[in-house]
C-alpha cells in the first residue's frame, strides 16, 4: 500500500484559488508527469507526507 500514489496527503499538492484546482508544485518534467499517472503502483520520489505539527514536535 505504501507504493500507491495518494496525492491527498503530500505536502507538495497544494491549492491554487486562482484555477480553483489542486496541483503538484514539484517541478516534473513529461516523463516523470506520465509515470505518475499511467501505473497503479508507482512510488513517487517527490512525495512528502503533509504532517503540519512536525515541527512542533521538534520544539519540544
């Protein structure tokens, strides 16, 4: 389970309220953008898991 993309929970997919859409603000170029979407399984090397309280728990 751990190879399948879930963009939902990267820190890298962000908002953009101009388009009113989510996006990847890592830059892909074309053949990484096609690997991502065209296998099931495939491990994103860019993905980040969006955990906002990491630092605060750095603090402590």
């Amino acid at each position: 389970m751990s190879n399948i993309v879930n963009c939902e929970s990267c820190g890298n997919y962000l908002y953009d309220e101009e388009f009113d859409e989510y996006y990847c603000s890592m830059n892909l170029d074309e053949d990484e953008y096609g690997r991502l979407f065209s296998y099931s399984e495939y491990k994103c090397p860019y993905y980040q898991f969006a955990d906002e309280y990491q630092v605060v728990r750095k603090q402590i």
